[in-house]
C-alpha cells in the first residue's frame, strides 16, 4: 500500500505551563500578609486571655474617692494595693511533751500546742519590696522532738 498517507506526526512536543513570576510574588505577599494577620489576631485574643484571668473583675474597678462612689456593692478593689504599706507578722508553734497531755488529761490524738514564738516580723512592706530579711529570736524545745 504505498498510497496510504501516514497521519501519524510523530512524537509531541510537551508544552510546559509557565506561571509569571509576578502572579508567584502576589501569592507568596498575600500569604505572608494573611499569615500575619492570623498571628495579630493570635496575639490579641491570647493577651485579652492573659489579663482576664490576671484581672477578672477589672471592669468593676474604681478609681473614684469615696464621696464619687454611689453604689459600693458595684465596686470591686484588692484590699492592698502596690503601694500600700503593711506588717507581716509570724507565729511558730510547738506540741508539748507527753507529760503536759497527761496533765490536761487529753489523748493522742488531742495535740496540745503552744506558741513558741509570735510577733511583727517585718513593718512597712509593700508587695513591691523584694528580697526584705529579718532577724528573729526564736528557740525550739528539743524535748518536743
């Protein structure tokens, strides 16, 4: 047959799809930009987390004086604040010997205590002080041990 034409054109060419790279920069920009965004949104949402539990009642906080103020059960503050000064005082007690609870007359398991120590450790400190150290006379019976 040797008039047959033969249709076949032979191997093809692949075309290869080209994107610009203009339309790869916008792609990877707007990406980057929205990428941002969620993390701003992040950011907010985690902070407004953070001082609703540091500050749960901050809304209800007043710094109005006493005489500005009409309705106290709507007012919420700490009892001291960063600069109010106060006293911390300590108390450190001891059981007594088994002799003492035989002549109160109590059992095992009524401890009878005493305090061995009770007093004003530090005078004037605010919650902004740190590292404040005191000195304190104290003795332990060792006849309790």
């Amino acid at each position: 047959m040797p008039n047959s034409k033969n249709l076949d054109p032979g191997p093809s060419r692949t075309r290869t799809q080209r994107t610009s790279v203009s339309c790869k920069c916008t792609t990877v920009v707007v990406g980057a930009i929205l990428a941002l965004l969620a993390y701003a949104v992040f950011v907010k949402i985690a902070w407004e987390f953070y001082w609703n539990m540091r500050e749960p009642h901050d809304w209800m906080y007043s710094d109005k004086t006493a005489e500005e103020v009409r309705d106290w059960s709507a007012v919420v503050r700490p009892l001291v604040d960063r600069n109010q000064k106060f006293d911390i005082t300590a108390t450190v007690w001891a059981r007594k010997p088994h002799q003492y609870r035989e002549s109160y007359g109590l059992t095992k398991d009524q401890p009878l205590e005493e305090p061995i120590f009770s007093g004003v450790v530090f005078r004037g400190v605010t919650f902004m002080d740190e590292h404040v150290h005191a000195k304190v006379n104290l003795s332990i019976p060792l006849k309790t041990l």
